[in-house]
C-alpha cells in the first residue's frame, strides 16, 4: 500500500511541475501583454519556436499511443507467437503473496517463480497473476506451473503459462483510446486558447522559448529521460538487462578491483567492478560494471567473487545476478 501511495504521491508532484506550474509562473510574469512588444518580436522566430512545440508534443503524444494502445495489439500478436513457438519450462512457486483486495472477485497474486532460462540457468523472476480459477487453487508457494518462454527476450511478454489465452480487454482498449484523444484533445485546444488570447491580432509573436506550449512538452520528455537515468543507474540495469536474464549464462566473476566513480545518487556512491571471468568455453573476459552501492550492499565491495550473467554470443554482455533480479 505504501509502495503505491509513494508512486502516486510523485506522480502527481511531477505533474504539477510538468503542467501547472510552468503556466502559473508563465501567466503571472505576463499579466498584461504588450502589443508595442508584440510588434517588435521576429515573427519567424516565433513560428520556429511554435514549430519546435508542435513536434516535441508530436514525439509525446506518438509516444503515449505506442504505450497505451499500439502496445495492447503487440502484445496479443506477441502472445500468439509464443504459443505456437515459445520454450516450454516447469516453473517452481517459491513465494505467493495474494494482493488483491478482500472483495475482489479474482484473486491476484504476485509470485517468485524459480525456471530454467534459454541457456538452461536457473533463474527467479517476480509476475503478477490474476486468478480466474481460484477453486483450484494453482498459485501457491510450492506448487509448480508450466511456462513457454519467449524466444525473443527483448519483447513482451518474456514468458506466459502455457494454458494463457490471448485476448482483449475491449473496455480498457477504449478508456485508453479516449485517454488518448482527450490529451489530443487538450493540447490542441491550448494552442486554439493561446493564440485566442495572447496574439492581439499579431500572429505567433507572443510565442517564446518560455512559453508553456514549449516548457510543458520539454519537462515531460525530460522527466521521461531522468526516470530511465535513474533506474539504471540505481539497479545497476540497462536496455540489455533483460535479454542478459533470460538468455544468459551465470557464473562466479573474480572481483580484481572496486573504485569509486566520483557520482553519487541520493547521496549513494556509483562504485565501478573490474570483473575477470570464464564463459563456457573456457575463454576468459575481463569487463566492468557500475553499480550504486547502498549501506547493505558495502560486503559486495569486499567480496572476492560475485555472480553475474553473461550472454553466450556475446560474453562481454554482462550484469550481476542480484540485479537481475529486480527486472519484472
């Protein structure tokens, strides 16, 4: 309960700063427009800038209909694929928590699976299921399910049960649409207000690189920046993390040397492993990997061997094993 209280608490103060607040400072500074000023402004400067903003919110906009419903259709083929091709594994419950409410009419539960990957190295991997057969109670710590796996580790999903269905959920499919449209909607109807109410017959003249029509699609395309920046760097993960989890092969790296990287997150230092280690064919790598350490973490630093993943077709591609286990 905290964990979405905490998310809903930021998601609403970066809002605030990404939409709202840009106008108030904007509109309080420019309480009074100035048509004198307005005359003396380079209008085609003025049209670069409305241009600029119209792409920006082009990039977000493309951007939230790939997520919220492009995505849904992808996923649906994604699934049919892996039913037809997906690599069949037996996967242990080693912990289920039930988080759905109390009235609730399906159960869901957030499990701890324990399977074989591509490669055939054990893994644990964390899912949230929801169960439309509760009577037969499958989702209990110990109990064993049967997955297919993916073949394609960068897509999701990265694995489904095997007696998955592949369906739509129309209604959500819907409110996504009209999610969409209403942001289209609001965008657009802020350029239609702006220019009603702050041009005086001069055009785009008033637009400027302080406007919100600008300063709002930047924040939202930096916050989207930031957020993966920190995730990285905080988990130690980046856009391979998956593919190493699901197709990797893990081994015990010999620890040469940790040194600090002078960066520090949420006053955190980022500590860089020198790492030597064998792969499956008996070659040996010597890699590096920056990591965030936190106050429980300070005993890896001073371990003589760590755990880590390795792609076969690619030993030099590699993340620790503890890491990998924060990926969902």
């Amino acid at each position: 309960m905290k964990k979405y209280l905490a998310i809903t608490f930021w998601a609403i103060y970066m809002f605030f700063f990404a939409i709202p607040f840009p106008m108030l400072m904007y509109y309080n500074i420019n309480d009074e427009f100035d048509i004198n000023a307005l005359n003396d402004k380079n209008p085609w400067l003025a049209l670069c800038i409305v241009f600029l903003s119209i792409v920006i919110w082009l990039i977000i906009l493309i951007g939230y209909f790939q997520k919220w419903i492009l995505q849904v259709f992808i996923t649906k083929r994604n699934l049919e694929a892996i039913k037809e091709t997906g690599v069949k594994r037996e996967a242990k419950i080693i912990n289920a928590v039930k988080i759905s409410k109390p009235a609730s009419k399906l159960n869901t539960y957030e499990l701890e699976l324990l399977f074989k990957n591509l490669s055939d190295t054990e893994i644990t991997h964390k899912t949230i299921i929801t169960d439309s057969k509760p009577q037969e109670h499958r989702f209990e710590t110990g109990k064993k399910l049967n997955l297919l796996l993916n073949r394609n580790s960068k897509q999701l999903p990265h694995f489904i049960i095997a007696t998955t269905n592949a369906g739509f959920n129309y209604l959500g499919l819907v409110l996504r649409l009209l999610s969409w449209i209403i942001v289209i909607i609001a965008v657009a109807g802020y350029y239609i207000y702006a220019y009603k109410t702050e041009s005086q017959g001069m055009g785009w003249r008033f637009m400027s690189f302080g406007h919100p029509l600008i300063i709002c699609p930047i924040v939202i395309l930096f916050y989207r920046f930031l957020l993966r920046f920190i995730l990285s760097k905080l988990t130690g993960l980046n856009d391979d993390s998956v593919l190493i989890k699901f197709k990797g092969i893990k081994t015990a790296a010999r620890l040469i040397n940790v040194s600090q990287t002078g960066t520090y997150i949420n006053e955190q230092p980022m500590m860089r492993f020198e790492l030597e280690y064998k792969d499956n064919k008996q070659h040996i790598h010597k890699s590096s990997l920056k990591k965030v350490i936190g106050l429980l973490e300070l005993d890896m630093t001073k371990q003589k061997e760590i755990e880590i993943f390795y792609l076969p077709e690619n030993p030099t591609q590699i993340a620790f094993a503890s890491d990998l286990n924060n990926i969902v």
